[in-house]
C-alpha cells in the first residue's frame, strides 16, 4: 500500500529543492553579491568562482577582491578559497546566518589589474565621513600645519637684529592695554556696587537712633519698653544690612581674585611676539619636541588618520544595519495609536558566526586567526565583533593583532592592539631629513601600538624600536653645506638603535599629539652646535628688545590691578566695621535698656509689698 502522504511530502520537498536551485543559481548569486557588496563599499567588489551548494547550503568561491574606494587602482584586501555554511530557516525571512566560514589567502592592499571605479550612480557608500573622521581629520591637518620646518641653509645666514626689531608688530602691548581697561572696568563696577551698598545718611541716622536710647533719657517703665522694642528693630536692619556687607566682601573677593589671573595671559603674548619676531629672522626653533615631530611626527597622523578611516566605516555600517525604529505617531484625540516593542532575541539580518582566517602580509609573514559576530545588529545577539590574529616567520619575525568593535551601546567603542617583533628593516626608509641616513641596510624592528576609540573621544599609545641597525651608503645631497655635511656623517656613525614613544589623545575639542625619541637629544646636540655665535646672540637679542618694550607695560597693569583691589579691599572693610561698631554700641544700649527695666521692675514690686 502507497503512503501517499509521504510521497507528497517528498515531492514538495523535490520541488522545493529544484525551484530554489532555479533561484540561487551561481551566476545570479554572485552577480547579487557583487551588487551588495559594491554598494556597500563604494568600490567594485569582484568574486570569481562562485557556487552555491544548497544540499549542504554551502556557498564557496576562489578568490573576492574588495576595492579601496580612495585608490580604486588598489584592493582593500583580496582573497583566495573561501567556505561558508548557512543555517537553511533563515533564508526564508531574508536572514543571512553563516555559523562557520573559512577564508585562505587574505592579503592585503593589493595592486588591481583593472579600475575598481564605480559609476557615480553606483556609488553609495564613497562618501563615508563619519563626524569622527571629519573631526581628526581637522586636528591632523592642524597638527600638519604645525610640523616643523628646517630649511637648513638658515644655519649659517646672518641675522640683523635691529632691522628685524623695527618689522615685528608687537601684539602683547596693545593686548596688555586691553587687559587694564578692562580691569578698569570692573573696578569702576565695584565703586558703584559699594556706593550704592554704603548708604552714609542711613548709617548716620542708625548712630543717631543708637545713641537716642540711653536709658538715662527715659522717664517711666512704658518708655523704657519703647525703647526696648525700638532697640529690637534696629537690631535687625543692622543685621539684614551686615549680610549685604559679607555678600559685597565675598562676592568682591572672588571677583578680585578672577581680576589678578588677568596678567597671566601675557606671557603667553610675549612668546608669540618673540617667535614672529624668530620667524621674520628665520632662525629654526630646534628643540627636542620639534626634532622628534620631524622625524616621525607625519608618518604617525597619517597612520592614525587610515586606521580612524577604517573605524569610520565600520561605524557607518553598523548604523545603518540597525534595526530602524518606527516613527513615533501622534494619532487624533480619542484615537488609538500601534505601540512597538522591540524585540528581546531573535535572528538578525546578516550573522557571521565565526570566519577561520589565513592569508599573507606585503612582508611575506604568514598569519591565521579568527573573527566572531560579524553581524548587522550587535544588539540583537548581544555580543561584540571580536578579531584575532596571529603569525610567525622562519626568520623570527611575528604578528599578534586584536581588535573588539563593540557597538552594544549608543556610544560606540573600539579598541585595536598591534605587536610587531623582529622585523626585518632592510630596505626601510627611516625619514626624509637631509642630516639622517634615508635607509637602512640592516636591523630589527619592534612595535607596539593600541588605539581605543570611545565615541568622539581617541587614545592611542604606539612605541617602536629598531635594534642593530646599520645604513645604507648612499649619495649625499649635493646642495649640502659643508657644516651641515660634518653633522651628517656624525649622526650616521652614531645610530645605532631608533626608538620613538607616540601618544596621541583627543576629549572633547581638546588634541594632544605628544612624541619623544631617542634621536631627539643627539639630533638636536649636533644642531646646536651650529647655533653658536651670531645666530644664539641673535636670538638672545631679539627675546630681549621683546621683554624690554613688553614687561614695563605687564608691571604696570600688575599694580594697577592690585593698588585698585587694595583701595576697595580697605573701603568694604572699614564699612564692614561700622556696622560691627553700630551692632556692638546696640547691644550694649539694648543690655542697659533691660537692664534697667528689671531694676524698675523691681522697685514697683517692693513698694507695692512695703
């Protein structure tokens, strides 16, 4: 006998299974992937080899290139054989849930045979800049802006100094002018606050009500209990008055005290006077801060501002696969409205589980590792995006490389750790300064590095080390002052580690861009030694004709500033003690008052017994 249940449901299978192999063909699948992935990015995404196994609901491909938006002539990345396993239920609700994925060959920044250009009507997501990126981006041009310098022939021209002095526009003088008008100002307020507090007919009027009631001027026990009650109500308007008078002294204190930092600024003034005048003489600042933000300094934002790129995109897509909630309705009165839950748990749109990863750095250093959650809505699963990888090469040289892209929160936080150790650094090009060797011919290098990402907020730690070095001969520069030549060859037979600590922060509107290396004191020493003579009594000369037109006028607003505050300091003060005098001669008049009234008290009680 024929189960025809059965056989239908097999049969509804079959069909099932031979319509959705009509669908998911492999060549509308990767022209599908293709599509999502370019729109995605903003470039081409390229796959070759793609098939789509839905037995096993296996989907392999060999080899995906992933263009860089911001040179389409370069990939991102690329990559050989990849396998991925997808969960079969989710497909029909449009989800994407791969619980295990395998990618071989992963490189990196690899050249492209063709444009990965998209059309202008393709591009969708070219245009990421995130308010993160914009802002660094505004602080790393600053900084850029910032860098020193060092036109080298500077070293041995002649400096005028007098001609120099008569050019430079002094700001300080006419600043520090400003600063004592305004202090002026403030002054003139606290006159009139103190005059129109300082009310001398009142506190003249009070001494002749104080002395108005001497007990001796009362005749009967009924005026004595007048004047009692009139002793009583002068009591508290002195009191209310004193109160006025502690909240002139204090609020004038605190006033005085904001008035006093005013000639702090100047000194600030005064070195920005001095370094224009500097700046018209053209003789270079080489301090231990600019050596070392010359040498690396550029090299270190740009870094900084690819990986805050990076983020910014990777923030940009976690936005927008969010889940979007629907608008808030206002229905009519009497009206009702749909309220929408969101959900607690559930399958989210698209859920890498765990991809198995291996490929190769532009260096030839094998690595391997892992990613877990790749996912369109970290909230729904509950988890960050977590990257690990690792990897050692036969000459010493190893990766570690972690990463955690926590999205959880309404504030987004990333943090990304680096260890390079014993890298080669043959063939590295250490900086473009004239007075260093350009490359190295031998030696290791060592790197740390790690960044966190907080929202708007950024701190970032990053320490090399280059051991054992040795540099390549190579032609020096032929334009090369013969001075400048010496220094040169001194550096290059001195050399032998380099090691830079950067940090870098952001909070707030607030950049610090620190950076300190080991060459920055021998660098600088050789340099030095050309600033002697002319150039050094040059410098010394200009800090002084500045000083000496500025710091006669920053005294001048010093004791303008505080011949003022002592002058209304004495005034409240001696009104202060009026009304501490009036309140003591009150009480003493208040005492006699009672005093008395208990002695007359007391003798209508002893003649009313008699």
């Amino acid at each position: 006998m024929i189960r025809w249940k059965g056989v239908i449901a097999l049969l509804v299978l079959a069909g099932l299974v031979f319509g959705l192999s009509l669908i998911f063909t492999d060549r509308w699948l990767e022209n599908r992937l293709e599509e999502l992935g370019s729109a995605a990015v903003g470039a081409k995404v390229e796959f070759e080899g793609v098939d789509f196994s839905l037995l096993d609901l296996r989907l392999r491909w060999k080899r995906l290139q992933v263009t860089d938006p911001h040179q389409t002539m370069r990939n991102l990345f690329e990559t050989g054989g990849c396998e991925l396993d997808l969960a079969l239920e989710p497909l029909f609700s449009q989800k994407y849930l791969i619980e295990a994925a395998q990618v071989q060959g992963l490189r990196f920044h690899t050249p492209r045979e063709t444009d990965g250009k998209l059309s202008e009507a393709g591009r969708n997501a070219s245009g990421i800049d995130s308010k993160l990126v914009r802002t660094l981006r505004r602080y790393v041009e600053e900084e850029t802006r910032q860098m020193p310098l060092f036109n080298l022939n500077q070293f041995t021209r002649k400096v005028n100094v007098d001609s120099i002095a008569a050019l430079v526009k002094l700001q300080s003088p006419h600043k520090i002018d400003s600063l004592k008008t305004l202090a002026d100002q403030k002054y003139r307020q606290w006159d009139q606050r103190l005059n129109q507090v300082r009310d001398e007919q009142r506190l003249q009027r009070w001494r002749e009500q104080i002395r108005a009631l001497d007990p001796q001027k009362f005749k009967s026990v009924l005026e004595l209990k007048q004047g009692l009650e009139t002793a009583r109500r002068l009591h508290e308007e002195i009191s209310a008055f004193k109160k006025n008078v502690e909240t002139l002294k204090r609020d004038f204190q605190e006033d005085a005290a904001a008035i006093r930092q005013l000639p702090r600024q100047v000194p600030a003034w005064i070195e920005q006077d001095y370094r224009q005048a500097l700046a018209l003489a053209r003789i270079p600042d080489v301090s231990v801060k600019n050596v070392a933000r010359l040498l690396f300094g550029q090299r270190i934002l740009n870094q900084i501002q690819t990986i805050t790129g990076y983020v910014g995109q990777a923030r940009y897509y976690a936005q927008k696969f969010q889940a979007a909630r629907p608008a808030k309705e206002r229905p009519p009165r009497l009206q009702g409205q749909y309220i929408h839950f969101g959900r607690v748990a559930g399958t989210p749109k698209f859920w890498i589980q765990r991809v198995e990863l291996s490929g190769e750095t532009a260096a030839g250093l094998q690595f391997s590792g892992h990613i877990s959650d790749i996912v369109s809505n970290q909230r729904v699963v509950g988890k960050p995006t977590v990257i690990e990888l690792g990897g050692r090469r036969p000459d010493g040289a190893a990766l570690n490389f972690q990463a955690t892209l926590n999205y959880l929160e309404d504030t987004p936080r990333e943090a990304l750790q680096l260890n390079l150790s014993g890298i080669p650094l043959k063939d590295e090009k250490l900086t473009d300064f004239a007075l260093l060797p350009s490359r190295i011919a031998r030696g290791k290098g060592f790197i740390e590095a790690r960044i966190d990402f907080a929202g708007e907020e950024l701190r970032s730690r990053i320490r090399f080390l280059g051991k054992a070095l040795q540099f390549a001969e190579e032609q020096v520069p032929p334009k090369l002052h013969p001075r400048l030549l010496q220094i040169r060859r001194a550096l290059v037979g001195a050399i032998q580690e380099v090691e830079f600590q950067a940090e870098i922060r952001k909070t707030g509107e607030q950049f610090i861009f620190h950076l300190s290396s080991n060459l920055d004191e021998l660098v600088a020493g050789e340099l030095k030694k050309v600033l002697t003579g002319e150039v050094q009594q040059a410098r010394r000369k200009l800090e002084q004709k500045v000083r000496a037109e500025v710091e006669p006028r920053k005294a001048e607003l010093e004791r303008f500033i505080e011949q003022h505050r002592q002058r209304l300091t004495r005034e409240i003060d001696a009104l202060d003690q009026q009304v501490q005098q009036l309140r003591r001669q009150l009480e003493q008049q208040k005492k006699a008052l009672e005093d008395r009234i208990k002695k007359e008290g007391k003798g209508l009680l002893d003649k009313l017994f008699k």
